[in-house]
C-alpha cells in the first residue's frame, strides 16, 4: 500500500521568486493597459476626424479647408503655452532654488505649502479671476506698452477689455508655476551633499555652489518639470476659454484675437453635430499629436544628459 505525502512548503526562496513572477506580471498589466487605453484614443480621434481632413472647404461649417481652420488654432496654442512657459519657469526655479538651498527652513516650509496650495486650485477659478480682475487690472499697462513700445508689432492695439493671449499666457504661468516649483524642488534637494560641501570647501560662493553642482545634477529633471509644465498648458481649457474673446489670428500680444484649440472645442462642442463635430475632433487630434511631440523632444533632451549621476 502506497502512502501520498502532501507537498512539501515553498521555502522562502520560491516564495519570493512567486511574489516576483506576481509582481512582475501586475506591473506588466498596467504597463499595457496605459497602452491600450492610448491606442483606444488615438484610433477614436483617427476614425472621427478622417471625414472632415479629407471634405472640401464648401462642406465644412468654417467655409475654409480643415488646415486653413486648425492652422490659427495652432498657432493660438502655441503662443499662449510658449509665452507662460517663458514667464513661469524662471520664477518657479528661482522659488524651487530658494525653498531648498536658501531660505530657513522655517520660512521654506510655509513657502512650500503655498506653492503647493495653488496647484489644487481649480482650472475655472483661474479662469474667473484672469477674466474679472487680472484682465481690467492689465488695461493701463497695455495701454502704457503700446504707448511707448507701439513701434513693436507686439505691442500694437491695446485691447480695452485686457481679454487677450498675453493676459491668457499670465494665467496660464501661474496654473503651471506649482507644477514645475514643486518637481525641481525635490530634484534640488536631492544633489549629492558631497558635492555641495567640496564646492563651499574650495572658496565657492552659494551661487557658485548652485551653478556647479545643483544645477547640472538637476538638469534632465528639471527639463522634464518644465515639459509636465507646458503639456498642462497646451492641454488647459476654461481657464483660456473664459479669458480669450475669440477672434482672428493676430501677432499683437495686447490686441483681442486669437484661440486655442482645447478653448475651441470647449466652446463649440456641445451644439456641433455633423462635420462639425469631426471638425472639432480633427483639431483635437492636431492638440494630440503637438503634444507627442512636445514630449518625445522632452524625453530627447532628458536622455542626452542622463549620463550625469551624483558619481561624476
């Protein structure tokens, strides 16, 4: 008569190659569903906006080809994203640089917290506060620019109600300033503290210090900050659709004009139907693919100096 032994326990190794082989297979589930769900949205904006990339100028509602219409929009997108970029992040990484490198901690924390703080604040309160009181606080000063800097193209116009894509840009630097202070700010206070004390140790000033070691050690992740940034505002809708009065094209920073497109969709979604509804999809697709774009040359940039760690 044969006796049946029961299995003998997993020992601790096997245990831990089971918990691996989970792991590893939970991680590789969620890594593909972010890619199905991307593939889903990208066939979704495909299929929806071949009927109007490929109708003519007469059946289109705009009564222009789709690249005659989305060719502003673009352009509206672009000069409002770029003009927060440029306002937003020297002052975030000067905030970011003063939180971890010189301000007490006493003072950096409470510093910390309000930076933090705006970052929770929702897109239509800015929206709000950028059309009722940041834009008629800007109309004396668009007034003075085109007064003694008219001769600029830029600064021709002034717009009586301040609604315009400079006033757009300056709510929009101050939506993403949080996000690209908070980032830099944990990568700041992560650079090799032997590497700050080896510079203060030689004669480095605290700039010197900063400009040596922190900086060059923080540069891809600031880099990324900076591109997390910019996607928010390509991406940010009411607060540029309740600050914008659409209008045509213009240059001119002061002047009334100009759209983005998530402004765009927001606006004229909800009645479209027909052609227009796949209008307004084909222009979300052309927001889709400027911000693949913006973050393959994003993770371009990260990988050129991803060479430089705490040990060189």
């Amino acid at each position: 008569m044969t006796t049946v032994t029961a299995p003998s326990p997993l020992t601790a190794g096997e245990k831990g190659r089971a918990g691996d082989k989970f792991f590893s297979g939970l991680t590789f589930a969620a890594g593909g569903l972010i890619l199905v769900v991307l593939l889903f949205v990208t066939v979704f904006l495909v299929v929806n906006a071949y009927p109007a990339l490929i109708a003519g100028a007469d059946e289109l509602p705009s009564q222009t080809s789709f690249f005659e219409y989305v060719w502003p929009l673009v352009l509206g997108t672009l000069l409002a994203a770029g003009l927060a970029l440029l306002m937003a992040t020297p002052v975030a990484i000067g905030v970011a640089l003063f939180i971890s490198h010189v301000a007490p901690r006493k003072l950096a924390k409470p510093v910390g917290y309000v930076i933090d703080l705006l970052a929770a604040i929702p897109s239509v309160v800015y929206g709000a506060w950028g059309m009722l009181f940041l834009a008629p606080l800007l109309v004396p000063i668009y007034d003075w620019l085109h007064r003694y800097l008219g001769w600029i193209p830029l600064f021709n116009d002034p717009s009586a109600t301040g609604r315009t894509i400079l006033t757009a840009a300056i709510v929009l630097a101050v939506m993403i300033l949080p996000i690209i202070t908070a980032l830099s700010r944990e990568i700041f206070v992560q650079t090799p503290k032997l590497h700050e004390e080896a510079a203060l140790a030689l004669g480095a000033t605290r700039w010197e210090m900063i400009k040596m070691s922190v900086l060059p050690f923080a540069r891809p992740g600031v880099v990324s900050a900076i591109m997390l940034g910019l996607g928010r505002a390509l991406g940010e809708t009411m607060a540029v659709a309740l600050v914008l009065s659409s209008g045509a094209l213009t240059w001119g920073l002061l002047a009334e004009g100009n759209n983005t497109i998530p402004a765009e969709i927001a606006a004229n979604f909800p009645e479209a139907s027909g052609l227009r509804y796949n209008e307004l999809i084909a222009a979300g697709l052309a927001l889709f693919l400027i911000t693949l774009v913006v973050n393959l040359a994003a993770r371009w940039i990260v990988n050129r100096h991803k060479e430089f760690s705490g040990a060189n």
